[in-house]
C-alpha cells in the first residue's frame, strides 16, 4: 500500500484516534500523546487547527455508525483518563476481523458507508491507529477499499509485528507476568504443586520467554518439545524442589493435543483450545505415581489463566514514554501530510516506515532457548557465537 499525503488548504484538519484491537497497556498514554500534539499545533500560528476526534470501540466505529464523535482536547482527556490509572483504553477496545473486499463484501460496503459519512459529517481525513498486526491488516484492507488513509503506533503485548524492535506494551506485560511468577512461587511452595501459567501470545511467545525466567520451565511454540521431554524435566525438577512453576505460551502446542472446537475467535484466528488443561492432565496422569508420597492433595498439578490480568497491567514508565511519544509522532506524519506509516522503535530512536513494508510474523529465535533446562539460555546467542568465532 503506497503512502499518501492529505491535501491541504482546508481551515480544519480533522482526524479519527482509534484504540484498536484487544486491550494492551499502553493505550491511553497513546491517545494522550496525540491530543497533546494537536493542542501544541493549535497553540501556534499555523494555517489549520487540528481536531482529535476519538472513536470508540476500535474497529467496531467502522462497522457500526457512531453518530457522536466527540472532541479529544489535552484538558478533557486527562481529567476522565485518571479513573483507570493509566491501564486499558478509555476509548474501549474490538476485535472484529475486515477482510478484502472479495472475501466479505458486505462488510466493506458497510465500511465504505460509514467512512462517507464521518468524511461528510465531521471533515475526517485520516486516523491515527493504535494496535497490533490484526489491525494493521484488517484497516489496510479496508483503505484499499477506499477506507481513511491512516498512520500506526505498533501497541500489542504479543510483540509479533515485523519492522519494529519493540511494540508498546510488551514492557508491561512481561513484567506483570515475573510479578504473577513471583507470588505463583512461593505459593506452590507452600503447597508443594506444581503450577502451569498460560499466557498471551497468539503466534508468538515474546511474554512468556522474556517475562518467564524465573519459572522452572518455559514452554513455547517456537521451540517445540516433546511430551517426554516436558515429563521429564518437571519430574526432575519436582523432586529436587517439591514444587515447579511451568510457563506456557499460548502458541505452545503439546504433542497429541486436538482442539475440539476447531474454530475462530472474533478477529478471524484460530482458536487455541484447552492447551494448558491438556498439559495439565498429562503431567497429572505421569506422575501421579512417583510424586504422589510428596504432594499432600491428590490433584497437584494446576493451572492459571493469565491472559486478562497481563494485558490489563498499568503501562511501565517506558511503555508510558513509548506509547506517548510514538502517539506524537503519528500525529505530526499525518498534520506534516504523510500518511501511511508505522512509527517504529530502531535501536533508541522512532523510525517511521511504510505500512506497505510491515508485517506480523515476528517470533522468538530459537536459537536463545537451552532445549535440556527448557528455558531461555543464561548466556545470549551473540555472545555465544563471538567466542566461538574467537576461538575457532
């Protein structure tokens, strides 16, 4: 999808904020960042005053008509962003999935109509997107189809979008899961069981490898391992400890596992089933036998969900940063004319990039896990490889 520019010479350059995609944290500082911007704008002597319009639910103002945008100013934003302290997204969250044109036609006529009239209603002329690689694809399909030109802030605790070296949010999500790790510790301790910690990433397993290392095991799709493997290496650890915390990622998929819905979720992926009960059962049923004079209850092996309590966490400082000053970025691409792009983290510096160019797909290096601990290695790939160039 080429960039594009917004034609200029009109008293009013209006433009949507959208939150879209699942909740991460990181979102209000986003918007933030974007209504501060204009505000700087308005307060020089410049040819157009820029509106913040904010639309609500994500995705969803494009599917369903929202007949009372209201105004964003820098004043009524921070007042009403104190109740939630930061986490979640005032202006609320969807997942719906926009395909091509050919793929779901009805829905892009409904977009098509609904674009018409907040272009002939408000003057809106482009969006600024917060979201992960799901919003990216389904709002390019829906520009292609004649939709709002657009720039993006990368914001999804997955971390899974190609062309940028961190997404908004990830920060907090990893360190909301070592806190959840920490406490999970001590308390299979306690009660001498082992604990198995589902957490969020779709098609990447960036939380639970970056946030997950004081677990005994780290369990993701990246790096698949065998159910024996698994058995045997929390068996080891469970005698050695009395206890074990296991850190499956979502994209983890046991061997033998069948999922029985074999369906999608609202944003047109791929279930992922009862991952984690099923590796639950199976370490229960293998060492029930061996572990059992240890364990005071006969079920000792559970399990813990995660996904709502992570991607509800109040943004770190420097997600808060981030998100805010990528918010300000995008805003200023799109009052500069430039639209189209992706403000990406390079190193310590915003780059933006053409959304034609970025893509999802970004996974963790395999490389970087230590297949007989079952967790991250101790010591990186790159230091690795230098002393084996040195030496060889």
């Amino acid at each position: 999808m080429a960039t594009s520019r917004i034609p200029s010479g009109k008293p009013e350059l209006v433009l949507g904020v959208m939150t879209a995609g699942g909740n991460a944290p990181g979102y209000n500082p986003f918007v933030r960042g974007v209504v501060d911007l204009a505000k700087e704008h308005n307060s020089h002597d410049n040819p157009e005053i820029v509106r913040i319009l904010g639309m609500r639910f994500g995705i969803g103002a494009l599917l369903k008509r929202q007949d009372n945008l209201a105004d964003l100013t820098a004043e009524n934003f921070s007042t009403t962003e104190n109740r939630f302290s930061g986490s979640g997204s005032e202006l609320g969250n969807s997942r719906g999935f926009i395909g091509t044109a050919e793929q779901d036609p009805e829905k892009m006529k409904i977009i098509q109509d609904n674009v018409a009239y907040y272009r002939e209603q408000y003057g809106m002329r482009g969006m600024i997107v917060g979201g992960g690689d799901g919003s990216l694809m389904g709002l390019r399909n829906a520009q292609e189809a004649g939709g709002f030109p657009f720039n993006q802030v990368p914001i999804t605790i997955d971390d899974d979008i190609l062309g940028t070296d961190i997404s908004v949010g990830l920060d907090s999500a990893t360190v909301e899961l070592d806190h959840i790790v920490k406490k999970q510790i001590r308390d299979v301790a306690w009660h001498q069981r082992i604990i198995l910690i589902q957490v969020m990433g779709r098609d990447s397993g960036q939380v639970a490898f970056k946030g997950g290392r004081r677990a005994d095991i780290i369990l993701i799709g990246e790096c698949p391992v065998s159910n024996e493997k698994i058995i045997q290496r929390v068996k080891d650890v469970y005698l050695q400890k009395e206890c074990a915390v296991v850190v499956v990622g979502e994209n983890f998929r046991p061997e033998g596992f069948i999922d029985p819905s074999n369906g999608t979720d609202p944003a047109g992926n791929e279930t992922k089933g009862n991952r984690v009960q099923y590796l639950e059962q199976l370490l229960q049923n293998a060492l029930y036998e061996e572990c059992r004079p240890i364990a005071p209850e006969d079920r000792f092996v559970r399990s813990l969900d995660t996904s709502s309590i992570i991607r509800a966490a109040s943004p770190t400082p420097f997600d808060d940063r981030l998100a805010y000053r990528m918010g300000s970025d995008a805003t200023f691409l799109a009052i500069s004319g430039e639209m189209g792009y992706m403000v990406t983290r390079r190193g310590t510096k915003q780059v933006p990039v053409p959304l034609s160019e970025i893509r999802g797909g970004k996974q963790v290096d395999p490389a970087e896990y230590d297949y007989d601990r079952l967790q991250k290695n101790r010591v990186s790939f790159d230091v690795r490889d230098f002393v084996r160039r040195r030496q060889s």
